[in-house]
C-alpha cells in the first residue's frame, strides 16, 4: 500500500471524528452529480471529505452510494474501500453485500469469508437473499469447499434452503469443486427449481465429464433451451463423442454462436481439423457472425492441417472483423504460422503485437524452436520479462531436441536456481540428455529430485528413466524405477528387455518378454526389435527364427525394415552370411544403410572378403556419401594387404568430401562430462592420463597383454600401430577414470563406435589389474569388465 493512501486513511480516521457543523453543503443529489464527474483517486478523496465533514457519511443510503462507487471504481484500492466500509456506523444489508462482492470481484474471496465471520461474530445479522449467493461465488471462485460446506450449513440454518438463488449458486460451488453428487443432492432437495437449476446442474456434469448422467438429464429437462444444447454438445465433443454432437447439433432449432463453436472445438479437439473447417466454412457462408473463440479453434486445425494457405485466409477474416489486435488469437496465429514453418510471418506479429502476455513469447519460443532456430530462440528467452514453467520446457526440449545435451543439462541447473518446478516434459528432456551424456550421477540426481518431491512417475516419465539407467549400464537402478511405477506401458516393457539385452543380459531379456506376456501385456513391433536385438547378442540363431515367427504368426505384426535389420545381423554374427544376404534380397522392402552395414561387418568379421568386397562396392555406388561403408571396405581391401585399393577408397572419399567419423569416447566425472577423441593431447589434464596410460601398459603386459596391431588398418611399421593403438578413445576414458574417479564405483565410458578387438582385450585386463569395474557401452552394446571378463563372453 502506497503512501498516499495511508495519508488517505488517516484522513478519514480523523474526519470522522470531526463533529459536524448544522449546515449542509451536499446533499444525496449532488453526491450522485459528483460522481458523475469523478474519474481519479484525489476527487473522490475531496467528495469523501464533503460527506465526513458534513455528516452525510452517517445517512445509510448515502453510505451506501459511497461504498458502492468506490468498489465499482479502478482507481480505488480494494482495501481503501475496506477501510470506508469499516468506519461506517450504520451498515445495512446492502453496504455488507456491497463489501462482499467486491471482495469476490476482485479475486479475494477468502476476505469476503473473514468479513463474513467478523459479522457473525459481532452479531450483526445483516443478511438478505442476496449474502449467500455472493459469498457462495466466493467458494466457487476460490473452490473452497470446506467454506462452501459451512455455508450451506448457514443456509439450511438460516431458511434460505428454499431460495432457488441460493440454491442454483450450491449446485454451482459443489459442480466446480468436483463434487457432483453433493450437487445432485442440493438439485434433487430443492422444493423450486428454475431453468437457472437445469442448467447449472446440467454444467457440473460437463466440468465432470459425467457424460450418462448429462443425457438422463438432458432428457429430464420440462424445457430446453439453446444453453443447454450447448453444453451437451460441448462435452459429447470433449468425450470423443463426435457424431452424437454432431446429431445434437443438427437437431438444435435455433443455433447460436455458441452452438457452431462448441461443435467446430468438438471437431479440433478430437482431431477432425477438416471437418472443423468444412464446418466453419458453413457456418460463414449462412451469415453467421464469428467470434475469436471459434477463429482460434480454426487456427488451430489449421496449424494441425499445416495448411498455412487457409490459415492465411482465416488471418485475413480476422483482420476483416477488427479481431486481429486480441492477444488470444494474435497467439494463435503465431503459433499456426510457426507450426507451419512461416516464422518470419509469426516473427512480424509478435513484433507489431500490442498486447503481448506470456503465452505470446512461448508461442514465438517455440516457433523459433520448430523452425531449427535455436540461438534466436535463446535470445528471446533471455528477454523475457517473466518466465514460467512452459518457458524453461520449450527451450530445454528444444535443446535436447536437437542434440544440444551440454545446454539443456545447464539450462536446466538455471532453472533450478531460478526456483521454477519443472514439469514431466522438462524432466523428460533432461533425462534424455543425461541419457545421450552418459551423465549417471546427474540422472541419479534427478531420479532422487522426482522421489523427493513427490512427482508422479508416469509411463513416459518411468521409460525415460529406465532407459536411462539401462543405457548408463545402471541395469539395478533401471529395475528398481520400473518395480517402482504404478503404471506400466508397453513401451516401460520395452526398455526393460531392450535394456537387459543391451547390458549383456540376454537370459533376463527373454525372461522378461515372457513375464510380460504373462501379464496380458501385449507386444508390439518395438518389443520384438528388443527381444531379436538380445538374441543377436548372444548368437541365439533358432531362437530368433523362432521369436521372428511368432511375431508375424501369432501376433500379426508385419516386419519392418528394423525386424529384418535384426534378422540379417543375427545371421551374419554367427557365420550365415549367405542365407543374411538372401533375406536382404528376398524382403519386401528395400534395406536401409543398418542392414547393409550389418551384412558387410559380417563378412569382415568372418573373413568373406570376396562378399564384402563386392557388396561394399555396391554399397559405394549407392551412398557415396556414406563414411561407414568406406572404411568397412577400405579394412577389408587392409587386411588383405591391398593397399592399392586402401588408396583408391580414400581418394574416392576425398573426392566426395566423405569424412571418417573419429572415435570418441564421453567419462563422467564428479558431475562433469568429459569427452576424448582418438590421439587427443588437449585434455587439461593430459600428463596426468600419459601417466596412467604408461601404468596400463606395465600392468597389462605383466598379465600377458600384447598389442593387437591387426587392428591398425594402416600401411605403417608395428612401432607406429602400437602407439596409434595406445591412444584409442576408449584407452584415453579408462586411464581418465582411473585416476579421476574412486572405486567401488564403475568406470562408466560411452563410446561413439564400435569398440575394437584391442581395446576391448586392454579393457578386460585393465579391470583385473586394477580391481575396477568398467562398463564402455558402444554403438550397439554394453560391455561390462569386471574380474578379467566382459559380459559379452567376446560376441559381439
């Protein structure tokens, strides 16, 4: 409260003990003329005096009239009027009811409940049949129930239980607080009923989606009125009820406005957006006048639609009508014209834009976002003069969206310090990018930050969490979330086999496909996927011929380009080459780039060269700009010793600026992620891995390590391969680990490629020497060492 308004008190504090002299200056006609003329704060406070320094404050009426301007008039604060109402002497009814509805207008029901106590207490009954109602709006305003329920208590005790005012205002409190039987009660006690109490009934089983027992009313009603139609037609519409409403729609005699907007909405909501818009089209064509309400919902089918050419067109209707200027349908527009790809257009509403409120600048965000435009999106997020939940979401999915893991992790931690909750879509996000991170202590971090405050793990949340875990090789804390959620989707399935299969588990994998069948859950094609992804891992051939069947034979799943995908590398692993390269040839759909790479690993691992050679020459011709399959060929032509052809696949690489992917391998460490690539020597702490890379070599060569220099691919001398070998991603991680991290826990690495024959040895004896677990999960798999083994028994 301002200084001025004190002085304003204090003022009237003092007037009224001012004895007023016998002539009167103002009468109650010049009081009525005087706020008439009366637009600002000080000219009220000057009529204010008149009335207090004459005694005209002390006529009920008069107060009345003062009272009632001053609750009515912007420029005055609510709780200067407070103070009015408190220093009249002669209070009426209509001077408390005046208080009490100005308090419900103006957001602040729970004081018109303490003012109403306050006259209770004081044994001032000033009550009529209008207290009740007003304060009754109090509770639906603020869904106070417990004060709605010690006011029907009042109500019955003060014999107004008859009113049909108070009793259409009892439907509406219990309707709006979720107690619609409570609501019936009141309905079905009443002794009258007016078509107010149909319909206010009939509303509460709307907001309660109570879709049987609205039609029994409905039909129950002695009148119907166009009121009435509507909200059936609303909620048949928010029920997924479509063609019922669109019946209802057509059966109503008299539409209104309303009634063309609830069905068009109906259409929207329920994904119909052609319908919606065939029916706007109609519903303009009769003449119909339209309002923002049902252009926002057109916009929206449009957006869905993306038809930016009719959304244009409904644009321009906006602008026709004068509607272009309201903040709602300006933030519809921006969000059609982003959805639609035009932000350049969404860019020059949102900067003309009067009227901007939060929900402009998320829309602008998240047009930016859609559009790939991340650091103009940054910028205007770091503009914002107010920030709410959907702001930090928009700009971490945003990030994570694409691949922006680094960012959305810090975004996030200034989310937190800007003490903002975040929502399932955020912590989605962010889970996902601890994920791709390989950042287990931060997802752990954030595993305890939902338990600790309660939220709920539903099953896209408890997925992302399981995947999570089971990608970090944390296969414990995996199991746990999933015993954990009260909800469990197919998908939460999925990443629980997936998740076993991946870490080395196949056994439990398959175990886990059967549980879930047991407990009538049915698999989709993402199951069957994971469960022939963890047969390829073991080499389990009649198995995954035999879970390949069944998918398409008891389940009528049709296989996709990713179920042959499986099959061919299955195959391939365990040495049928061939028969993996006539099921690429005889399915029904072309092989992507997974599949061939799968067949031609195939052939390299199993020594066919003359196959690989001459499907990776195919493969070069098909997708020259394909990295992957150059290298694989150009290896095979190296262990061949051809380095004539080693030669010509690299020049055919330059010639098509085809890079090799670098091997890079990600550590955390103490919440931070570190990342090395192949030879790196700029990692801050790099004499200290030098050290420990040196260390390795001792101890793994004490254990009976000798350098696989097979695996250098180079025409170079053994020398040169053992120091290339030295430095692999991986070996770079491990020695990192040792020192940076403390035992018992995992080393935890994620590698961006395959892991190599050498590294994978160096990795086994490393975790014998040095008594620690490592756990590197490469583009396909986890490898957990522990004791001088992995758990891949060396297939992979």
């Amino acid at each position: 409260m301002n200084r001025g308004k004190l002085i304003s008190f204090s003022a009237i504090k003092s007037s009224l003990n001012y004895k007023p002299t016998s002539r009167t200056t103002i009468t109650l006609s010049d009081l009525d003329t005087l706020f008439l003329q009366c637009q600002n704060l000080n000219f009220f406070n000057q009529v204010l005096c008149q009335t207090i320094c004459t005694g005209l404050i002390n006529d009920a009426y008069a107060a009345s009239r003062i009272l009632k301007f001053s609750t009515d008039s912007t420029f005055v604060h609510i709780d200067y009027s407070h103070k009015i109402f408190a220093n009249v002497q002669n209070s009426n009814g209509f001077i408390w009811n005046t208080m009490f509805r100005a308090f419900v207008q103006r957001n602040r029901p729970r004081d018109s409940m303490f003012l109403y106590k306050s006259m209770i207490k004081g044994g001032l009954l000033c009550i009529d049949n209008y207290t009740y109602p007003i304060l009754i709006q109090g509770c639906s305003v603020g869904f106070a129930e417990f004060e709605g329920r010690e006011l029907h208590g009042h109500v019955v005790k003060m014999g107004f239980a008859g009113d049909v005012y108070v009793v259409n205002n009892l439907i509406n409190m219990y309707s709006v607080c979720g107690r619609v039987g409570d609501a019936r009660k009141v309905f079905d006690e009443s002794p009258l009923r007016d078509l107010i109490s149909w319909n206010s009934m009939l509303a509460g089983y709307v907001l309660g989606g109570c879709v049987e027992e609205a039609k029994l009313l409905y039909a129950m009603m002695p009148r119907r009125n166009v009121i009435a139609s509507n909200s059936m037609i609303v909620l048949l519409g928010k029920c997924g009820r479509v063609s019922e409403a669109r019946q209802l729609f057509n059966d109503v005699e008299e539409k209104d406005l309303v009634s063309w907007t609830a069905l068009i909405s109906g259409f929207e909501q329920n994904m119909m957006y052609e319908e919606a818009f065939d029916l706007f089209l109609t519903m303009y064509n009769n003449g119909i006048s339209v309002d923002e309400v049902v252009i926002v919902a057109v916009l929206s089918a449009c957006s869905h639609l993306s038809s930016i050419r009719t959304g244009e067109l409904v644009h321009g209707l906006a602008v026709k009508v004068g509607f272009e200027t309201y903040v709602n349908l300006q933030n519809a527009l921006i969000h059609m014209y982003s959805i639609c790809g035009d932000v350049f257009s969404a860019k020059k509403l949102f900067n003309t834009g009067r009227y901007l409120d939060l929900i402009s600048w998320n829309s602008m965000i998240s047009g930016y976002i859609k559009c790939g435009m991340l650091e103009n999106a940054r910028e205007l997020f770091d503009k914002m003069p107010e920030k709410d939940v959907v702001s930090w979401s928009s700009m971490i999915s945003g990030y994570a969206q694409f691949d922006k893991f680094s960012e959305t992790l810090a975004l996030f931690h200034e989310m937190q310090c800007a003490g903002v909750t975040p929502d399932e879509t955020t912590l989605v996000s962010v889970v996902s990018a601890c994920t791709q991170l390989a950042a287990l202590e931060q997802g752990k971090w954030l595993d305890a930050y939902i338990r600790k405050n309660g939220l709920k793990v539903n099953t896209i949340l408890g997925t992302t969490l399981i995947n999570m875990y089971m990608k970090c090789g944390s296969v414990e804390n995996a199991v746990e979330v999933f015993e954990g959620m009260e909800e469990k989707g197919v998908s939460s399935w999925n990443a629980l086999i997936l998740g076993f299969a991946i870490n080395g588990q196949v056994e439990k994998s398959l175990e886990t496909f059967e549980e879930m069948k047991k407990c009538r859950v049915a698999p989709n094609e993402i199951t069957f996927v994971a469960v022939l992804g963890a047969c390829r891992h073991m080499g389990l051939v009649e198995e995954g011929r035999r879970y390949f069947d069944s998918m398409v034979n008891e389940y009528n799943i049709e296989p996709n380009i990713k179920h042959y995908g499986c099959l061919v590398d299955l195959l391939g692993r365990s040495g049928l080459v061939k028969e993996a390269e006539e099921v690429i040839n005889t399915m029904p759909m072309a092989p992507d780039v997974a599949t061939w790479g799968a067949l031609i690993g195939a052939c390299k691992k199993h020594g066919d060269k003359e196959t690989g050679e001459r499907i990776g020459r195919k493969l070069i011709q098909l997708e020259p700009e394909h990295d992957g399959f150059h290298v694989l060929l150009s290896n095979i032509y190296a262990s061949k010793g051809n380095w004539e052809n080693v030669m010509e696949i690299r020049g055919m690489m330059s010639q098509h600026g085809v890079v090799k992917t670098p091997g890079c391998s990600v550590i955390e460490a103490d919440g931070v992620v570190h990342e090395f690539l192949a030879g790196d020597k700029s990692h801050p702490r790099i004499e200290e891995i030098d050290g420990m890379l040196a260390e390795m070599g001792r101890r793994l060569k004490r254990l009976g390590y000798t350098p696989g220099v097979g695996e250098v691919l180079l025409d170079i001398d053994e020398e040169e391969k053992e120091t290339n070998l030295s430095r692999h991603s991986e070996k770079l991680a491990i020695a990192f680990g040792l020192f940076a991290t403390s035992g018992p826990a995992p080393i935890r690495i994620i590698k961006n490629l395959r892991i190599c024959g050498d590294c994978h040895a160096a990795a086994k004896l490393a975790s014998e020497a040095f008594d620690r677990e490592i756990v590197i999960r490469d583009r396909h798999r986890f490898h957990h060492f522990k004791h001088g083994s992995c758990s891949c028994m060396d297939y992979w």
